[in-house]
C-alpha cells in the first residue's frame, strides 16, 4: 500500500465530501440546513467517541500500573 500524507489525505477527504454533498443536494434535494445539521452531529459523535476512547485507553494503563 502507497503512503499518502496527511495533506493529501485532507484533500481526498474533503474532495469526496465535496461530491457527497454535491450528490445529496442533487439527487435528494436535500436542504442546505439538514446537510449541516446533520455534519454537526457526525462532528459530535467523532469527537465522543475520541474521547470515550482516549478514557478507555487511560483506563487500561490505571489497570496495568
């Protein structure tokens, strides 16, 4: 497998974004608001589960102390 950059990588990302939203938008009709609302949430839920995982992990180390 080719390692890509983390630059790179932001652009891939935002580019299928970008064509998901486009899609979306398209095909659905779906409104401006619920595609950003609905980003809002998915910021939410990747930023819980970031942290619930870094609990776990410190968790984990307390146990292995």
């Amino acid at each position: 497998m080719t390692s890509v950059d983390e630059k790179d990588q932001i652009g891939c990302f935002e580019s299928d974004l970008d064509r998901l939203i486009q899609r979306y938008g398209d095909e659905f009709d779906m409104s401006l608001a619920a595609m950003v609302g609905t980003l809002q949430i998915k910021v939410h839920e990747l930023v819980s589960n970031s942290i619930d995982q870094d609990d776990e992990e410190d968790d984990s180390e307390e146990v292995e102390a």
